[in-house]
C-alpha cells in the first residue's frame, strides 16, 4: 500500500529536448599525433630493461631486506630468554606477575614478528626452540590467565628449551 506521502510518477509527461550535434568547423585543429605517446612508451620499455640487465649482471645491487643483523638476533634473543624465566619463576602471589606477563607478551610478540619471517633463522635450533617455548608460554596464559601458575610439567620443558635454546645461540645456530 503506497502512503500519501509518497512520491509518485505524474500521468503527465514532459517530453525531452533532442540532443543537436555541434557543428564542427572545418578550423579545428587535428588530434595530436600518437608519435610524442609511442616515443615516451619506448623510452621507459628501456629504462626497465636496462634496469633489469644491470641488477641481473650484478652492477646494481637489489638485496632483499633483512629484518635485522645477526648480532641484533642474539642480543635481542638472550634478552627474551631471560625475560621468560624472570616471568615464569615469579610467584603467583607475587603483586608484579601480571605487569610482567604483559611486558612479555608484547616482547614474545614483537620478537616472532620481526623473525618469523627470516629465512636464513627458520632452520637455526635456536629460533626453533624459543619460538616453541613462546608458543607455549603466550599459550598458557591466554587460556588460564595472567596470575594462573605454570605447571611444573610445562614449566620444566619451557626451561630445558630456553637451556638448549642458550646454547644453541652462544654456538651460533
């Protein structure tokens, strides 16, 4: 049902103005050659070739970004193994915990974030090892909580995977 204040089409139709053609004058100029179009299309089809036969020869160096130096990767790698162990040896009581198990969620976080993606890291023991305990500490305590304890299964295997995770970086995998 249409409501009165609804707009509806008149019976009277107004009829449409036909569309005249300008008329062209014989003045006009020309269209613009295609020639400036072509000439500026081949001139960058050779700049990438060019480009292109240089990088592969080697005379420019494209090198994919790395995420960070070696050196940066063990020195940020011992600070997140020291991190995890200060965390998980606090005590539940402990009025820190909390704070702390934040502070490491975002470190645990930025770290896999900036090396997940290494290629060069992926095979190294020691990503493999502190990426498994990460996974297991970020896992526990988004399921149980912050203030909930580690077991001391759980707890014990994150601690042998920092100690070989250690020792594996202080070798150099």
């Amino acid at each position: 049902m249409a409501s009165p204040t609804l707009l509806t089409p008149t019976s009277k139709l107004k009829p449409l103005l036909p569309i005249k053609a300008k008329a062209t004058s014989a003045t006009q100029p020309p269209p613009p050659p295609l020639q400036p179009l072509r000439r500026r299309f081949l001139s960058l089809a050779a700049a990438a070739t060019t480009t292109t036969t240089l990088s592969l020869a080697g005379l420019l160096s494209v090198r994919p970004a790395t995420a960070a130096s070696d050196e940066e990767y063990v020195k940020e790698t011992a600070e997140v193994i020291n991190k995890v162990r200060s965390t998980i040896q606090m005590d539940k009581n402990d009025p820190n915990v909390a704070s702390a198990v934040a502070d490491l969620r975002e470190t645990s976080n930025s770290w896999v974030a900036k090396y997940r993606r290494e290629k060069a890291l992926l095979g190294r023991a020691s990503f493999r090892d502190i990426y498994s305990a990460l996974n297991a500490v970020s896992g526990h305590y988004i399921s149980f909580g912050p203030t909930a304890p580690i077991p001391a299964k759980r707890k014990a295997r994150i601690l042998e995977e920092m100690d070989t995770a250690e020792k594996a970086l202080l070798r150099g995998r």
